[in-house]
C-alpha cells in the first residue's frame, strides 16, 4: 500500500475504520477523501492496523515509518490546478 487512502480501505467501511481510530464517521470520510491523516491521529491508526494485523506491501506491520512514507510521497504529487475568483480559491 503506498498511499493513506489504501491503508484506510484495508478496514471492511470508514465506520470500522473511524470506530476503531477513537474518531468520528465525517472525519474518517475526509481522510480517505483527502489521501491524508493528520499527525495527531497517527498513534491510533497505528494500534487499530496492529489489531486488525495489517501489514504493509512486504509482510510488516504498519509503523511510523510507513505512516512518514505515505506523507512524503502525498507532499511530492502535484498540487491540483487552483485559481482564485473573487477572493475565493475555486478548482480549475
């Protein structure tokens, strides 16, 4: 798995995923929507994959290391096309 939104779909629904994490459906939604899990909830995420004994692409299990991967390679992908209009920054 090489990105957040895959590790999240290793739970069987967001509710699993976000029930086990300690957070709420929304926030859970938006993460897989948005590739990106904040920092603050990494600790949780970790134990919730080591409950549910996920595993990354070479058999091991999730760590702070593969959390830090999946960010730095989110942060190198291009930025979508954003443009202001009126004040507002709206997709292109």
């Amino acid at each position: 798995m090489r990105n957040f939104r895959e590790l999240i779909a290793k739970w069987p629904t967001i509710a699993a995923f976000a029930r086990e994490c300690g957070i709420g459906y929304e926030c859970a939604r938006q993460m897989k929507n948005r590739n990106s899990i904040d920092q603050a909830h990494w600790v949780a995420v970790l134990e919730a994959a080591k409950s549910r004994r996920i595993v990354d692409e070479r058999g091991r299990p999730i760590s702070p290391t593969t959390l830090m991967n999946m960010s730095a390679r989110r942060e190198r992908q291009p930025k979508k096309n954003v443009r202001k209009n009126e004040g507002r920054a709206v997709a292109a």
